[in-house]
C-alpha cells in the first residue's frame, strides 16, 4: 500500500438511487416506501423553470413531515450557472430538518463549484446550529467536469459519492446517442472480411472509458462511483445489462428513474448467495494458509493470495451492509 490513507467516506448502502421531482408531491410517499438505499428529491432538471419555486417549498415540507425510515436522504439542487441554486441551498439548509443527509450537486465542473457550495453549506449550518454535516453527492456530466475530475473528487471533506449523468455527458461532449444510457449500434466493431463469410458486429459500450475514469476518481479519494439514468424504462433487460457493465468496473449503485428499476439495481448491485460463500471460503483458505506460514494457496484449481484476501473482504463487508440494513 502507498504511505498516503485514503479517507473513506461515511459508509452508506447505494446499490439504488431514486430520482423524485420535487414537483410531484403525489410520489413522495410512495418514494419513502420503496426498496431504494437512496432518494434524491430533485430540483434540477425534472422540474419546469415555473415549478422551480414550488417544488423547492415540496421538497422542505416533504423532508420535514414523511417518514423517510432509513433511507439516505438527498436533493439535488441547481446548478451554479443558475440563480436558483443559492436559494435552493439557503432554503433547504435553513429550513429542512436534520432528516436531510446529502445534497446533489449538479453539472460540478471544476473543485471551485464544490468549494462554493461548500462554504454556503458550512456557514447555514454554522447559523443554525445544524449538528448533522450535511455530505456531497456530484454529478459529473460535461466535459469540464470530466476533464477534471480528480480534484473535483478531492475538493471537500463533504464529498461522498461521484455519479455519471450519462444523459449530460451526451449533451456535453456532443456524443450521438440513441437512449438514455444504453448501448449504441454505431459504437461497434465489424469482424475482418473472412472470404465469403457474413462479417460479424460486436457491439461496445461507448460509456466504458467515462465510468471507468470516474471509478478510478471515486476510489482514489474514497468515495462511491455511481452509475447515473437508464431512459428506458421499459426495457428491465438493457438496464440490468447497463448496471453490470457499471458494476463490474466498480460501481457500487445505479440511478433509478422509474421505480421498477430499483429492484433491478439492487439485485445487480448485491453480491450473490455464491459469491458470499465463494468469498468465505477464500478467507477461510487463507486463514489455514496463514496457519501454515504460506501466502498463496490454490482453491478449486486457482491461485489465491492476499489480494484475493482483500475482494473477498470487501463483498462480505457489503453482504453485511445488506444484511443490517
Ligand atoms: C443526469 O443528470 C444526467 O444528465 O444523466
Ligand atoms: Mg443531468
């Protein structure tokens, strides 16, 4: 290990992250009741510029009056181009109760945004009297944000999680796509001519060096990697596949922008019965291993050493989170 700790961020469940506007308060209760790890009531972009006001006056009533059990609570304010952002934190800080955990962030495109969300957040609560730190969620959706996203990663003891807006990016960085998080036909490789024979297409995935380069982010400075929206909420078997690809670079959660995909992301999301005991059986290989003075062991035919130590450490710690929750 290097000689520099990474901090880890306050541990939270965030295999599911639900996205609620805040306009439609006829969704809130049903949002609390819900399999999600995580709700974000959203102020940004799933509220039209006339709503803004009201769903902001929603929000604060709903984080003060439902009961959100023990769901990780968030909302997702502005962005600091707007003018609605400061009152969205003023607002919200002054007036929701300590039920509130996280604040989203939105379009962060440089550690200087965070750093001013930052300050206003610390001084309300300082004004206040707030006992709870409120924590960052970040969305990095544009191509500024991508492009400097490690410090924007490192730029507050308040961050907790990096998301992928996937719908943004595409916007931002001007890529053609076709849905919402999904896979693109044109993002494809065609197999070489081979005679006469039909040339097969092997589709990739257009996401991968973006999800990849905000895990590495995330981790490095000990916070969540999330997968951000899949737009198709009709299609259970595109998002499970999306959440796959996502998890197996290391993302720890998903987006859900319907509620029939919470269920899907918390099962992606969740090691499985095998891979706990699979897990348990390498700690417990290891652990005879060690008995016997040797570092690396072969189970079923495989080599396993300290670094399988450590995986398996980190799926039955997850097992464990599942299991209090
Ligand atoms: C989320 O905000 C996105 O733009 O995908
Ligand atoms: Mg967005």
């Amino acid at each position: 290990m290097s000689f520099h700790v990474v901090e880890q961020a306050e541990p939270r469940l965030n295999r599911s992250e639900l996205a609620v506007p805040g306009s439609q308060t006829k969704l809130f209760e049903k949002a609390a009741k819900s399999a999600a790890d995580v709700i974000f009531l959203d102020l940004e972009d799933a509220v039209a510029p006339d709503d803004k006001e009201q769903a902001r006056k929603n929000v604060i009533q709903a984080i003060n009056d439902i009961d959100w059990g023990n769901k990780t609570l968030s909302v997702r304010i502005n962005g600091l181009d707007t003018h609605y952002m400061y009152r969205d934190v003023v607002d919200v800080l002054e007036q929701a109760g300590e039920r509130l955990d996280l604040i989203m962030i939105p379009k962060v495109g440089t550690a200087s945004d965070v750093y001013a969300v930052d300050m206003l957040a610390t001084q309300i609560e300082a004004a206040k009297g707030r006992r709870k730190r409120i924590g960052f969620e970040l969305i990095i959706e544009t191509a500024l944000g991508m492009q400097n996203i490690n410090a924007i990663a490192g730029a507050s003891k308040r961050n907790q999680s990096l998301h992928f807006g996937v719908a943004d990016y595409a916007a931002s960085t001007k890529a053609k796509t076709t849905n919402i998080g999904g896979a693109n036909p044109d993002y494809a490789v065609l197999a070489d001519k081979q005679g006469e024979a039909p040339r097969d297409i092997y589709w990739g995935d257009m996401w991968h060096y973006a999800i990849a380069r905000m895990v590495v982010a995330a981790r490095a400075n000990g916070l969540r990697p999330i997968d951000g929206p899949f737009g198709d909420f009709s299609d259970p078997d595109g998002y499970r596949a999306a959440a796959k690809r996502a998890a197996a670079l290391g993302c720890e959660g998903k987006w859900a922008i319907h509620p029939s995909q919470i269920a899907l992301a918390n099962e992606v999301m969740s090691p499985s019965e095998a891979e706990i005991t699979q897990a348990r059986r390498i700690l417990q290989a290891m652990d005879e291993a060690a008995k016997a003075g040797r570092g690396a062991v072969s189970l079923d035919g495989k080599l396993i050493d300290y670094a399988s130590i450590r995986q398996a450490q980190v799926l039955v710690k997850k097992a464990e989170q599942i299991a209090a929750q």
